[in-house]
C-alpha cells in the first residue's frame, strides 16, 4: 500500500482495505489502549465516550474494569462502525454498547453527559483541534477524565506515511491546546514500548498519555 493511501486508511478506514487495516491498528495500539483503560480508573456505572474506537475490539477489555459501565463509541468510519457493532452485537443488544458515526466536532450528546472521555491517536486528524477540545469539554462532567493519547512528534516524523495529512503535536503544543479549552492535566505519562509496526518492522513508540479533568 503506497504511504499516501496508508495515511487515508488510517484516517478513515474504509473499502475493501477497512477490516485489515483495523486488524494491524489494534495490534500496534493495543498496549496503548489498555494502559489507558488503566490511568482513567474506571468506576461502576460510568458513563464512557470513546472517540475512534475503530473497530471496538478492546471496548469488553473496558467494561471488565468495573460494573455496569455505559460505552458509547463515535468513529467517522462508516466501516468501522459497522465493525465494531459486529464484533458487540451481544453488548449492543443488553444496550450496555453503542457505535456512532460522527465527528468530535459535534457530538450528539447533552452537556456533562460522561464521567470518562478517551481518544487514542486521532489528533493528529483534527481539522480544529480547539473546537473538538471544547467539545469534549462541554460533554464530560465537573469532575470527569479525560484521557488523550499522541504519538511525540520526534517518533512520529520518523514514520513514513505521517508526511500526508498527519499534523504532529509535541506535550507542549497538546498542553496549549488543552489549557485553551478549559482542560487541566492531571496526569502525564510518556509510555514507551517496543512494538511491530505496520510495516512488520520493529520499532520503539513514545506515546504521551495525559489525564485531563475541566478547569
């Protein structure tokens, strides 16, 4: 697959690649994913918006964490909704799970709506970082957290494909953006792993992991 196409696919996976490529995205976020399920220390009855879920194959990792927790997934991928209600039917069914298509810079959703927000490796696609930020802000509660989750721009420009439509954020700019949006950060982890990239190369990820709560 040319780096071009690559960088859409992981965008917005869709068409006949979809299903693959969300099949080596969960492969090379895995660890990611699970180490935030961890920092946001989910609680019984929590209400849980996850932005880009993909193709939702870590959402029973999540609800394992604590009872009677409410998820909902947004995703742009039509693809990737259809996927990830595919692989949670029985979830979607005990309406305990439910998968959207939309956008984080509109969310569909009443104000203060979810204790736990988290996104992981979609910033770098935002179109209006601010906006989205303040969005998020706007649906979690007064005491809720909300967990963001960025490749380093030093890693990340390493990676061939993220020349097309990646823009790349270093902890200070992310900060910046938080702080605009009303966002203070209660917890920052670089976390670093060894990891097989898409490519079949091994590679090591700096991934910053930050923990945000309203202003």
């Amino acid at each position: 697959m040319e780096y071009e196409v690559l960088a859409d696919q992981l965008r917005c996976p869709s068409g006949t690649d979809a299903l693959d490529v969300a099949e080596e995205m969960n492969l090379s976020n895995g660890l990611t994913n699970q180490r935030c399920f961890d920092k946001l220390r989910m609680e019984d009855h929590d209400h849980f918006l996850e932005i880009g879920p993909g193709n939702g194959v870590f959402v029973q990792d999540l609800l394992k964490k604590a009872r009677n927790i409410s998820y909902i997934g947004v995703d742009w991928s039509a693809d990737m909704v259809a996927a990830a209600s595919k692989h949670n039917a029985q979830l979607m069914t005990e309406s305990q799970v439910a998968f959207l298509q939309g956008n984080a810079s509109i969310l569909p959703f009443d104000t203060n709506a979810f204790d736990k927000v988290m996104t992981v490796h979609t910033l770098y696609f935002w179109e209006n970082p601010a906006a989205q930020l303040a969005e998020i802000r706007r649906v979690l509660k007064p005491n809720g957290r909300f967990c963001l989750a960025f490749g380093d721009r030093e890693f990340m420009q390493r990676l061939p494909f993220t020349s097309y439509g990646f823009t790349l954020y270093d902890r200070p700019s992310v900060e910046a953006l938080l702080q605009s949006a009303g966002l203070q950060i209660l917890d920052a982890e670089l976390h670093q792993e060894w990891t097989k990239s898409i490519f079949d190369e091994v590679i090591e990820k700096k991934i910053h992991i930050l923990i945000c709560q309203p202003r």
